[in-house]
C-alpha cells in the first residue's frame, strides 16, 4: 500500500506540474482551457469553474488539457437545424438548444439558415412565423446537445489564432515545468537532509572482504592513497575501481591516530567483461546542514547533472550502445518506486525529481504526438511563414500515437518478464 501510495503521489504530481504549465500559459495567451484533466479514461471526479472543467480521471497514467481549437471541438450549426434559442436581457443569445423537446419559459425555436460563433458571432434563420430574423450570440454562449452543454469558442480564443511564439509557448511550458517541479524538489530535499559532503568515511566493512583482512574498520576517515592525500569518496572508489590486482597503500584516520594499511582489491568483471577493483566496504554520503543559498545551488547543479546524464543515456540508445530491453515503462517504474521507498524519504524525493526531469525531457522530443513534435511543426510554420495543413499534422501526430501506444506495449512486457518471470 506504501509503494501504490507514492507511485500515485509521485506521478500525479509530475502530471500535474506538466498539465499546470500548458494551463497556465493557454490562459496567459487567452486560450480557452475546455478541460483540465488529471488521469486517463473514465471520469471519477469533475467540477467547473469558470470556462474550464476540471476532472480526476481514474487511470492514473497521464492528463491533458484540452484547449478550444485545439482538438477540433468548435461548434457548428449547419442549415437547416431546428434550434431553441434562450436570450438574455439585452436580447442577445445566451443558449442555443438542439434538442427540439426541450421546454423553456421564454424558449425561441429557429431553423437556422446561417451562423458565425466564432468571428461575428450571430445566427439568422426562420421563427415559426417563417420569418427571417437574425440575432447577436453573446462570447460566453453555452450550445446544450443531449444534455451536454458546450461553450462557444470566439476565434480569437481558440489555440490556433494565436501567434507562434503564444502556441510553441504553451506546449513547452508543459515540460518547462517539469524542470522546475524537479528543481524545487531538489531545493527541499537539501534543506531538509543537508549537503553531501562526499568525505571517504568507511560506512561498513564487509566480512571476510579483502578490506576486513587488511585491518579496515567501520568509521576510518581514508586520507591518502599511494601518498597522495585525498578528500573525497569518489577519488577514493576511482583508484580502487582502476587498481584491480594491483597493491594500495592507504592512510586511514582512526580515533585520531593515523593507522597505514596495504592490500590489492579483488578483480571482477562487469556484464561486458571490463575488469574493475573491489576491496568490500560500504558507504553512505555524510550530510552537514544546508543554508537556502547552498540549497538552490546544489538544486541546479543536481537539475543539470540529471539533465546531461539522460541525453547521455539517450544518445546510447540511438547509437545502439543501450537496447530496448534498457527501457522502462509504468511496471518498470512502480518496481523501481518500491525499492527506492524502502530507502527512506529523501531517496524517494530524489527519485521524484529524476522523474519529473525524465518526463520533460522525453517530451521535448522531436516525435509526433509528443510536445516536441508539435514543437517541431510550430518551427516550421515560422520559417515557412503559413501553418501546415491541419489534416496532414493530425494525421503525422496519430501514427506517432499509434508507434508510441506500441512502443509501451513492448516496454511493459519487458518490465512484466524482467520483474516477475
């Protein structure tokens, strides 16, 4: 129940955080938000507030927010349609129903010959005095279809009137905010637990390992090795890695006397048989109080490091050095959150912070269907000075849903295979 608990914390809120920059900078740009969603497939939860309905869906395996013009969701009435239309005060139409049964004190019933909702915003056609009339439309009309109640979209607030730089803005923003999430997770992680200090402070020694033979203990402070001093734990495990068979002369501090010790780290070999130095000891980071400062810093550094290492590791994926089989999906993950929550809080939130980094950078790239291929497309109708064809992009963007949806199939049942066969 932990583990389900977190997973569900920890990827609602990079979803959310995600969701929430699209959210934000649509209303920045006046676009019309049509739904703000949390989860996939059937609504568990829904309440509107203004012009945008905000929903809790019950898979918890991604959201979205849908935009008025974005999803080709402008409501048109075609000739001759049989309409109810409810005015306002000032005689300007503030509900137009197309269910003809619909009963209404102050009901107006019209065949329409004409309609603009979106630029001038008007309907004409005939009363039931076979008259023609024509009416105002107020911004905020609602069109009523069994039951479902649809706002109009003014042209002018519908994603695709805004400028380039407004969209490509609002579709990064999504990712942008990822970064962020992981930065400020990161900032809280340091002032909570501290900074490592990364001091070679031996944490345990393993027994019977090549450490506990030579005299190694539980709390020597390593200060030289061969006879260079050093300070760090990382320089301790490099020389140790590269000194396979080889003899180390070490310098340890023990309850303030120095204590010299000698032996040669045991040879193993990795998966792709790259030889590599063990002597069998343990550690864990020291960590000293942070001020705000110290914490924003390592916070960045952290965001950059995370950054670099996952282009890395992606450019080893398109070279070929990482396979498929490398990849994880949401069964990889929860396994992963599993292990990582029974190491305590702080390796969880650095978890989270990984993820969120994850996630923006999965979407920022250059593939149909995901931020960057819109991105990509947005690009180019700078250069190209006109959009492309809306068909066109929407036909590139559902073949890159398609290969993505098997994408994860493929991945999941590795992670199915790897974890429980």
């Amino acid at each position: 129940m932990q583990t389900v608990i977190a997973f569900i914390v920890i990827f609602g809120s990079l979803v959310f955080f995600h969701e929430l920059g699209h959210f934000l900078f649509a209303k920045r740009a006046g676009i019309m938000v049509r739904e703000f969603a949390i989860g996939m497939g059937p609504k568990i939860f829904g309440m509107t507030k203004g012009d945008t309905l905000y929903t809790l869906r019950l898979l918890p395996i991604g959201g979205y927010v849908r935009m008025a013009g974005d999803d080709l969701d402008t409501v048109e009435l075609q000739p001759g349609y049989r309409v109810g239309l409810i005015m306002n005060e000032d005689n300007v139409v503030e509900k137009i129903i197309l269910n003809q049964n619909s009963q209404h004190p102050n009901i107006l019933f019209m065949e329409v010959e004409r309609a603009d909702l979106e630029h001038d915003l008007w309907i004409e056609g005939y009363d039931e005095d076979e008259k023609l009339v024509r009416y105002n439309v107020s911004r905020t009309t609602v069109v009523v279809e069994n039951g479902k109640e649809t706002m109009i979209a003014p042209y002018d607030r519908q994603f695709n009137a805004k400028t380039v730089g407004q969209r490509a803005m609002t579709i990064f923003a999504g990712p942008l905010f990822n970064f962020i999430l992981a930065f400020f997770i990161f900032i809280v992680a340091a002032l909570l637990q501290g900074i490592p200090t990364y001091e070679p402070i031996i944490t345990e020694v393993v027994d019977d390992g090549i450490a506990q033979m030579a005299g190694m203990q539980a709390g020597d402070y390593v200060k030289e090795l061969n006879g260079q001093p050093i300070t760090t734990w990382q320089e301790l495990s490099k020389t140790v890695n590269e000194s396979y068979g080889k003899k180390i002369d070490m310098v340890v501090e023990r309850d303030g006397k120095e204590v010299a010790l000698v032996m040669t780290p045991k040879t193993l070999e990795d998966e792709k048989g790259k030889k590599y130095g063990q002597i069998g000891v343990m550690y864990q980071t020291p960590y000293e109080k942070a001020s705000i400062v110290q914490s924003v810093q390592l916070a960045a550094e952290k965001t950059y490091d995370t950054t670099i290492m996952i282009f890395q590791l992606l450019g080893k994926l398109v070279t070929g050095q990482l396979s498929i089989d490398n990849l994880s999906g949401p069964v990889g993950i929860y396994k992963t959150t599993e292990a990582v929550a029974a190491d305590g809080i702080f390796y969880l939130m650095h978890w989270a912070g990984l993820l969120s980094i994850n996630l923006g950078i999965m979407n920022l790239l250059p593939l149909p269907a995901l931020d960057g291929g819109r991105l990509l497309f947005f690009g180019y109708e700078a250069v190209r000075g006109k959009p492309i064809d809306r068909q066109k992009e929407g036909l590139v963007h559902l073949v890159g849903i398609v290969l993505l949806m098997i994408l994860m199939v493929v991945v999941t049942w590795n992670d199915i295979q790897r974890f429980f066969f």
